[in-house]
C-alpha cells in the first residue's frame, strides 16, 4: 500500500514537473498602437508553435518608459520582453542593460532589417531591439483640394512650396486648415516635429563641443516660419495639438495638409475611420530652399529583451516570430496588406502586393532618405535626427518644447523662448558634465 | 429665531447647486456617452450629444482584450485590504491622540501629513527596491502594503477629527463601570464613530481604487488593477478614444454604484463635527 502510494505520489508529480516545464510563461511590455495590439490578437498561433504562454502588459508610452526604466536599474525583473524606441536602445544598450540580439537564426535573415532601424537600433555595431514596425515622417495631402487649387504637390517639397499649398487650400469658411502640425509639448510630440523643422532650415541642438545652439540664426528662422505658417494657416489652439489631435482633423478632412509619422498613412486612408480616405496623396517631408536636410525623422518601436530576464531563450524566441517575415505574411494573409506592420523590412517592400499599397513607396523612400549619424547640415555630436540620443535629452527636451508650445499658444514671444531653451540647455548640459 | 429665505434665494442656491453638480458630472457623462459611440463619431466635430447610432462593440472589444474580472478583483482585494488593514491601525492611533493626548499629539499628526507632500516620484526608487528585495513586485500583498501606508496619514486624521468630537465623559463612565481599554475602544467608542468610521472606510476605498501611481508602477500582469487596465487603451498613434472610454466606464463603475448607495453615510460622515 505504501509501495503504491508513493509510486502514485512520484507519477504525480512527474506529471506536474512536466505541465510547469511546458507552461513556460514570459511576459511583454508593450504600449496600445494598433500594430501591437493586432501582434496580441496573434499570440496564440506564437503558443501553438513554441508551447510558451505570454502576459501582456500595454501601458501608456511615458508610463511604459518610466516602468520600464525602473524596472531595469532596480533589476525588478519583471519582463522579459519590453518595446522600447529608437531613443532608448543606443543608450541601454551602451549601458549593458539590454541582451545583445546576437546569433539569431539564419531564416529570421536579420540582413533584411531596413539598414536605417538596424543602425538605430544598435550600439557599437552589435543590434539590441529588433524593430517591429519603424517610420519616418511625411507630407499627407488631400488632392482633392489641391487639384481645386491648381496646384501639383512635388515628390519632394520646400517649405516655400507647403505654405503656399497651405494658403491655396486654407477655406476657414468650410472649416479647412491649409495645415495641421504638431504643437503640443512635450519632446516625442511637438519637440520632435519642431527639431525636424530646424533641421531642415540649418539648425542642430549642439555644436561639436556639446554647447547648446538656440542662439543661432537657424533656430529662430524655422521657428518663424512654424510659427507664421500656423498662425495664418493652421488650426485653433494648435499649441494642444499632437500626433492623435491632428490624425482625428485630417480623418473629418479639416486639414488640406498634415506633415506626421508615415505610420498614419494606413489611418488617413481606412475608409473606415477617415471621411477623406480616397483623396490622400504622399510626398516627402519638406525641406528650407537650399537646405540639403529635409524634416524628416526616424522611428522604431522595437522589442528588447532585458538584462537579467530568466527567460532569455524564450524571449528570443518571440523576438524572432513577431519580427519575422513569416509573421508579415500572417497579417497580410488574414488582414490585407495595408495593415502589415510596415518601414522594419526590406523584403516587404520587394513584395509585389505591398508595393500596391498607395504610400509604401512614399514611406520607404521617406525611411531611406532618414540618417540618424547625419542628421544636420553642420556636424553634430550626436546620433538621432529628432532627438538627440543622449540620456539627458528627453528631460531637457520636454522643458524647451514647453517653451516653444508657450510661444505657439501666444504667451511669449520667439526671442524670449530661444533665451529661455539655450539657458536651460546650457545650465543642464554642464550639470550632467558635458 | 429662524432666518427667513427668499423663494429668490432658494432659486438661486438650486441653480447653483444643480449647476455646479452638473459641471462636476459633465467629464464622467461624456465618458459614459463617448464609450457607446463608434471611434469616427467620438472624434466627431461637433460633438454628438445623444443622436448618434448606439453601440456595444467598445464593450465587446474590450471584454475580449482584456481580463476585465481578474483586474477587478486585484482593485477589490487591494483597495479593500488596505483599507481594512489602515482602519485596523488608525483606530488605536486615534484613539489615543484624542483621548490620551501628549505634549507631542500636534506634531506627530502634523508630521504624518507632511509625508503627503512628498511627490510620490521622489520616492519610487527607494520603494522600487525595496519591492525587490522583498519580492513584492507585481503581489496584491505588496501594493495593499503601500496603499495603506499611504492613506494612513488621512485614515488617521479623519478618525482623530470624529473622536474628538465623542465626550470624554462618557468613555470616563463607561471605565467606571469596569469596562477595560479593549472594551473601551470596540463597544463604547467604535459604535459612537460608526458614521464616522463607515465614511472614512468609504473615502480611503476610493482613494485606494482610483490610485494610479503606485498601482502603475509596482505591478505588471499578475497584480495589477483597473488603473492599469485603463491605461492600457491610451494610445499615442491611434484613436481608440471610444474603447478607453469604454474601459474607464468599465473601471469606475463599480465604485460609482458604491458611492450611490452610500453616498448618505459619506455625506454625514464627511460634514460630521462641521457644523456645531
């Protein structure tokens, strides 16, 4: 009897052992655009594959860096995947805080990661996220009222060109903005379009000795100009605005233009949602006559795993499905090739079914003329075109976009932002000891 | 004698009474409306008030996103036990700072409200790692723990504020008759302070329910409540205001039906000793 129990007892618990092992679980931190929350719709077919369950967490974007952040340096260990952007990678990965995305198989084929995300993606040569979907910025247009204008939107615009779009298409008495850019503060919001804009007309953060420069003629030029283009041919209260402000007036076709992220272009033309979603055209992000830099940014929400993570090989495992060909021809197959996730492959752009998608040329082209080592006309010395990858840039950032925004809302004037962002560069820039 | 009031006077007070509560329910209304309304007509400009074409399918999207009863319950059991565990040692502290005061009573209460002006942020770090010393990342054991703490300081000034409005007499009396410190507190005190009891147990429940920082902060899948699961449908690419509106629905539903029913107690108790 006690022969029998104790061999029932064993069977048990052999039984168990086993269920623990294959129940392996890892959990993801992620934040809620729609491209992620399709990836969690597909998680089971990822279970049936591997046998390993996976959590989510979706978090908003700066609860998730703050969470995330805390979680690495107090080593809390509480994810095993997280999705970071192209700001954080660099820098955790410099720091050692992230795993190295070495030896992955040779069917993930990572040679077919867009050389743009890949190099933004990584440090020191070695790749630390792989990126899920990545984007530039882009003129969104509508062409029905530019053909009523009489005008023909280049493949690649001035600024000169946009404001004289805007004025053609600005029709106040039908509630039509000739434009809608972002202004909202904040460094991710209106401070990255506002970088991008001085970009394009000359200007850079830092000069080669890391001295802040918004005492330059460059910066106040793009700001005029934003300025001046708003204010006759934007919306009201624009200095609210950002990426979800403006997405909602384009969709009631209340902008003639909106110059944002190529990752809206399958929003703006989802008959769906957008009322406007026939009469979208696509070109470059604009550029200052003679400037040779156009606006244009780099973005990449990608997936990292953690160091200190228990479940490396599983994380990896993920990383390698959610970012694989296999997983593109997945959405593709069941949701049509306009909801893929876009701008992280080259192959998707090689795909003849893709290329008929209306702005996947506009975007690639956009990703390609993107360069995160050499954002700026003069040399800079640092990496990122609408932010600079350094620590201390989100916090300095978010205070100058807030000065810039106070002179979009009419609370001070050009001058007095300028002074104000190149002190509190300055005063931060020798605090942290550069 | 009795002050006369104008009819005038009690049009105006309702109206104001009336306009002010609306102002109030206004952003909870608009939630609950915008939660029924497809994502284009929630962005729609002008707004729509109440003629547009109804819909549950926010509901159903979420419902199948999210494990609505696991986060509900991690708020119930956290919110509760916090509060039930704060009430267990404010009483006692009360207690004895109203009745047995010391040279110090003033300060330490001013003290303990001082620990409410910290920014919580200042301390995520400290805390962070304590967490994980302890283990206590992402457990409803940990995050109870710090609630309480928390909420301690109000639990604590509250329950001092109805105590001391109880005549000492009485507790002297009932001393007289035998009565020892233990029956003191649970059968002469405590059912004098009820109203006051049941509406600081009330407000540090919703204080509990609604936190949103240390709930964010100190959980990931297993304990986490609904503030994370609201801030888990805001999207900075994507209009889903009518799903987050449907989650914030979702999230304060239950302590708005709690507050309906109750709302007497919270009334007396909150304006208890206010008017002498």
């Amino acid at each position: 009897m006690t022969l029998r129990n104790a061999l029932c007892a064993a069977t048990a618990l052999t039984l168990v052992s086993a269920a623990a092992a294959q129940a392996q679980t890892i959990t993801i931190a992620t934040v809620n655009n729609g491209d992620m929350i399709r990836m969690q719709g597909y998680t089971d077919v990822f279970t049936e594959q591997t046998g390993i369950e996976v959590e989510w967490v979706t978090l908003e974007e700066n609860v998730l860096r703050q969470r995330v952040t805390t979680d690495i340096t107090t080593e809390g260990g509480q994810f095993d995947i997280m999705t970071i952007g192209m700001y954080e990678t660099p820098i955790w990965g410099a720091n050692d805080w992230l795993v190295p995305l070495d030896g992955l198989s040779a069917e993930y084929d990572v040679n077919d990661i867009l050389p743009a995300m890949r190099n933004g993606l990584s440090h020191d040569g070695t790749l630390y996220a792989a990126p899920f979907y990545g984007e530039s910025s882009m003129v969104m247009y509508r062409t029905d009222l530019m053909e009523q204008a009489g005008l023909d939107m280049p493949d690649a615009p001035t600024w000169q060109f946009i404001r004289e779009a805007a004025a053609a298409m600005d029709d106040p008495d039908n509630d039509i903005n000739g434009i809608c850019l972002r202004g909202k503060a904040g460094w991710g919001e209106g401070g990255a379009f506002i970088t991008v804009t001085a970009n394009s007309f000359g200007a850079r953060w830092f000069d080669e000795d890391w001295n802040a420069q918004f005492d330059q003629p460059a910066w106040k030029e793009a700001l005029e100009f934003y300025v001046g283009l708003m204010n006759d041919y934007g919306p009201e209260g624009y200095a609210t605005n950002g990426f979800n402000e403006n997405l909602s007036l384009f969709q009631q076709g209340k902008c003639g233009m909106w110059i944002d992220a190529t990752v809206a272009a399958s929003f703006v033309t989802n008959p769906n949602d957008s009322t406007v979603a026939d009469s979208v055209g696509f070109a470059l992000a604009p550029n200052s006559e003679g400037v040779e830099k156009r606006s244009n940014w780099l973005w990449a929400w990608a997936l990292a795993i953690p160091a200190g993570t228990q479940q490396e090989d599983a994380a990896k495992q993920f990383i390698e499905w959610a970012t694989s060909k296999a997983y593109i021809e997945l959405v593709a197959e069941n949701e049509g090739w306009a909801n893929v996730p876009p701008g992280a492959r080259t192959s998707l752009y090689e795909t003849p079914e893709y290329q008929a998608v209306p702005f996947a040329q506009k975007t690639l082209d956009s990703i390609n003329a993107a360069d995160p080592t050499n954002p700026t006309v003069d040399p800079v010395p640092y990496v990122g075109i609408q932010f600079v990858a350094i620590p201390e840039f989100a916090g300095i950032a978010t205070e100058v976009s807030q000065e810039f925004s106070a002179v979009y809302a009419g609370q001070q004037s050009i001058d007095e932002a300028l002074e104000k962002a190149q002190a509190l560069t300055t005063d931060a820039m020798e605090a942290a000891g550069y | 004698m009795a002050r006369a009031v104008t009819t005038r006077r009690k049009v105006i007070t309702t109206a104001a009474a009336w306009a002010i509560g609306l102002l109030i329910f206004f952003p909870i209304y608009w939630t609950i409306l915008t939660s029924f309304k497809t994502e284009a007509q929630a962005i729609n400009d002008p707004p729509l008030f109440f003629f547009f074409d109804w819909t549950l399918e926010n509901y159903a999207v979420v419902q199948e996103r999210s494990d609505y009863m696991r986060f509900l319950w991690n708020s119930v059991i956290i919110a509760g036990g916090s509060t039930v565990l704060g009430i267990l040692i404010a009483i006692p502290a009360a207690w004895s700072m109203a009745f047995v005061p010391s040279r110090r009573t003033k300060d330490i209460l001013l003290w303990m409200l001082s620990t409410k002006m910290l920014p919580a942020v200042g301390v995520l770090y400290p805390i962070s790692l304590i967490f994980v010393e302890f283990n206590l990342l992402d457990t409803r054991g940990g995050l109870i723990a710090v609630l309480m703490l928390i909420n301690l300081p109000i639990i604590v000034w509250m329950l001092y504020t109805y105590f001391k409005e109880i005549p000492v007499d009485i507790l002297e009396a009932a001393r007289m008759d035998g009565a020892g410190l233990r029956e003191e507190i649970l059968y002469v005190l405590t059912p004098m302070a009820i109203p006051g009891i049941a509406s600081t147990i009330l407000l540090n429940f919703i204080l509990a329910w609604n936190e949103a920082f240390w709930t964010l902060n100190l959980t990931a899948a297993q304990a986490a409540p609904l503030t994370a699961f609201i801030a888990s449908y805001s999207s900075p690419e994507g209009l889903f205001f009518a799903k987050l509106s449907a989650a914030s629905t979702m999230a304060i539903a239950p302590i708005l039906i709690l507050g309906w029913f109750s709302q007497k107690q919270l009334v007396r108790g909150l304006t208890f000793g206010a008017v002498k």
